[in-house]
C-alpha cells in the first residue's frame, strides 16, 4: 500500500495536520521531532507505569500495520534502524512478533524507568544523551508504539487522532483496555465499565499510573491524545506521599518486582498483579459516546493551544478539523501547536479558548 505523502517535508506537515502528539509521557508534538534526521528510531515499549499493557496489545493486533509504517519511515525518513525497546518481563509476549515479523526489538532491564527517553536510549542503543540534550543531539528519535501507530493511520489513511487506546484499573469490577473517543468524559468511561459513579466524590482518579499520574477532576476531567490510563482508587485511601514512588538520589531504580506490589499493595490494589489481557480483551466503547469535550491543549507543557475553528451550532461528522495549529514557520519551537479534530459526529455545542464539546443530537 503506498503512503499519502513521500517527502520528509509533506510528512511533516501532515502528522501536524492529523494531529499527532505523543501518545502518552509530555505529549510533545510528533511533527517537531522529524524536522531534524536521524538514523536510528526507537519505539518505546515499555509501559513504565504499573498496570500499562495497551502498547503490547496494539503491536500484537496490528503487526502487519507496524510493518508497513516502519518500511515507510525509513523511505521517507531516511531511518537506518527501527528498534522496538521492551522491558524483559514481557519477552514472552514480544518475541512470537520478532520471529514472525522480523521486528528488532532490544529489552531493557524490568526497572522503574517510566520509559523516560534519555534512559530509554542508552539501555537501547549505548549512547549516552548529554545533560541538556535530547536523543535528537545523539543522532536518535523516540515515539512509543501507539503515536507511530497513529503514524501509520495518517500516511495510510489519511486519518487525524481521534482515537485513544487506555488503561482503566484499580477499583473496578474488571480492569479493561478501552478504546474511546479523544475527549470520552472520564465520568462516562467510568460508568460504562460498571463503577457506581453516584459515588464519585468518593474516588481519586489518576491520569496515570501511580509513579507519574495526575489526579483529576472524576467529573469534568477528558481523555486526551496523551491519556494511557485511569488509576481508579477510593480517595480515602490516596495519599500522595504512598504513590510517588521514586528512588532517592543515591539509590538504584526499584525493579519492576519491587515496585509493583508495593505500589499496588499501598493503594489496596494487589489482585490486580497478574493482570495479562489480549486484543480480545479490549472495550471498544467508540459508537457507545455520546459527550466529548475535546481540550485545545494536549501537548505538553512545551506546546501551545490550538486555535478553534468551529462555532457553537457547528454539525461535524468524525475526522472533521475543529482546531487548528498556531500560524506561522512550522520550525519555530515558540508555535509547538497541533490541529484536532471532530472524535464523534454531532452538534458543537461550548467553544472556548480551553475545550471544543460536541453532543450527538
């Protein structure tokens, strides 16, 4: 199947113009980092939060798209490796996808890295990022596997994010990975997955796991392009000094071993240790939302909000643009700004400078 696009240039323009940003960590725009070549692109697998697995399922049930894209970045991109890293812990699932599909991928030790970049390309390719730098400056570009994912959707379909794949555990009946609409209410997610949501003044919501999740607002709170999971736990039982569970400086990385049942053992979570789902397993919930609320600034603190170009009254069908970056030269590190897009079709019903709403009327 042939790409949309062939030149770096109009690549770039596009994965600005669909949309992307990282899908999950800061949420830096996609766009930005493949203004400048590099030879070596690392796509990040490893899930560093507890309870992460939507990643590995994607790689698992979409394979031969990841073919595709890969052979396309280096054409395009001029790439010499495309490595998958992973933690050791999950060899067993990867490694059927390297035999079958000639996949490089590089495990790393099943430490608390977070999947953090500089981290995550040594251990990957030996180079050492300087303090300062970025893997940029050591000739290395990172993206995990759900943004190169929405890679492929762009230069094969010409289709913008407006699609999320997450991770909802902790107090809930059973733990899913759920497929939603960019901007699904959390609220709503919520209730679908069968958490009794009349008590939701009771619960503490983190976007993210327990190491770097943000608590949020249960009921006005969205899911955004760089949401990889809700941690549901009842808020009597949040205390922020019991989930941050960085190492001392001084001290080595916890492994995974370590961390995950202390982590889960301090939030009362520990029957969700062996939490191992397929693709069967995802929630599609896509035709089932009917509200979203789609943020105007995803990206990052780096990034700027994007531009509405929608009013209230608007009909909009899914893949329509309802923002857009900000003008001007798409190199200038001070304009860092995306497009975003219609996730639902319906009636534009609140435009302000934060969010865009839209109902299905």
């Amino acid at each position: 199947m042939a790409t949309t696009v062939q030149t770096r240039e109009d690549a770039v323009k596009l994965f600005r113009e669909m949309g992307l940003i990282g899908a999950g960590g800061a949420g830096f725009p996609t766009y930005f980092k493949y203004l400048t070549p590099t030879k070596i692109l690392i796509v990040n697998a490893e899930e560093g939060e507890p309870g992460y697995e939507a990643d590995k399922i994607l790689l698992m049930s979409q394979a031969e798209a990841f073919v595709e894209v890969f052979a396309a970045l280096k054409k395009i991109f001029g790439f010499e490796q495309i490595i998958i890293g992973a933690k050791e812990k999950d060899k067993k699932l990867l490694e059927p996808l390297r035999e079958r599909y000639g996949f490089e991928i590089r495990y790393t030790p099943s430490i608390y890295g977070m999947g953090e970049e500089k981290w995550l390309t040594k251990a990957v390719t030996g180079l050492e990022v300087p303090p300062g730098k970025i893997p940029l400056h050591v000739g290395v570009t990172v993206n995990n596997v759900e943004t190169v994912y929405n890679m492929y959707r762009a230069l094969f379909q010409s289709k913008p994010v407006t699609e999320k794949y997450l991770n909802v555990y902790g107090e809930v009946a059973k733990q899913t990975v759920v497929l939603a609409p960019v901007g699904t209410y959390l609220i709503d997610i919520l209730a679908m997955i069968g958490v009794d949501t009349t008590r939701y003044n009771k619960l503490a919501v983190l976007d993210g796991g327990p190491l770097m999740g943000d608590r949020v607002n249960v009921g006005e709170h969205a899911v955004t392009k760089k949401t990889n999971g809700f941690l549901v736990i009842e808020a009597a039982k949040y205390v922020a000094d019991q989930v941050s569970l960085r190492p001392l400086p001084g001290q080595p990385a916890p492994t995974w071993d370590d961390t995950l049942p202390e982590a889960m053992k301090k939030l009362g979570l520990e029957r969700y240790l062996d939490w191992h789902p397929t693709p069967a397993d995802v929630l599609d919930i896509r035709d089932k939302v009917t509200r979203v609320k789609i943020f105007m600034h995803q990206d990052g603190p780096r990034g700027k909000p994007s531009i509405p170009i929608v009013k209230v009254g608007d009909r909009v069908k899914i893949g329509d643009p309802i923002a857009k970056p900000l003008d001007g030269p798409i190199n200038d590190f001070n304009l860092l700004s995306v497009a975003h897009h219609a996730s639902i079709d319906g009636v534009v019903t609140e435009v302000n400078e934060k969010f865009v709403r839209i109902e299905k009327k």
